[in-house]
C-alpha cells in the first residue's frame, strides 16, 4: 500500500488549524494516529476517511472531493487507546 504520511505540523497546515488542535485530537482519541518514539504520524487514507472523503461507487474512480471537518463527519476508528494499529 503506497499512502502518504502526515506529521502534525502538515496535518495542521492542511485543515488550517493550530497543531495544538491536532494534538488535542489525539490526546483525545478523536483521530487515527500511530507513533514513532515520540513522533505521531498520520496515515493519508484515515485522514480522508475522518475528513469525510468517500468513494461514491466501486465502479467509478472519484471521490468527492468535499471535505468535512465541522463535528458531524465521518471518523477513522483507532484502536481502543487511540493509537491506530498498524501491525495488522
């Protein structure tokens, strides 16, 4: 799987937010993440997914290129201690 990567300084940048709000979100548990020692990352394709991007049919080759980021959006589903397992 070929998927880009996001620090919470990108992250930030791409929503338009502080990255303290992004740090907050994991803290919280409200975003897919994982680590590296210290450092979080983020997967492209959970961060559309929370962003509320979806594939309008299986036939077709778009997305719609909408993205929600108010409250009432789709979110990527971390595991139980907020960390995104990756192992599987």
């Amino acid at each position: 799987m070929d998927s880009r990567l996001f620090t919470v300084g990108k992250l930030a940048e791409r929503w338009g937010v502080d990255p303290k709000t992004i740090r907050t979100m994991v803290r919280k548990g409200e975003i897919a993440h994982f680590q590296v020692g210290k450092q979080i990352r983020f997967i492209e394709t959970e961060i559309r997914k929370h962003e509320g991007w979806t594939q309008q049919s299986s036939s077709e080759n778009t997305v719609d290129d909408t993205p929600c980021i108010g409250t009432n959006h789709a979110k990527a589903q971390p595991a139980s201690s907020g960390v995104l397992d990756v192992t599987a």
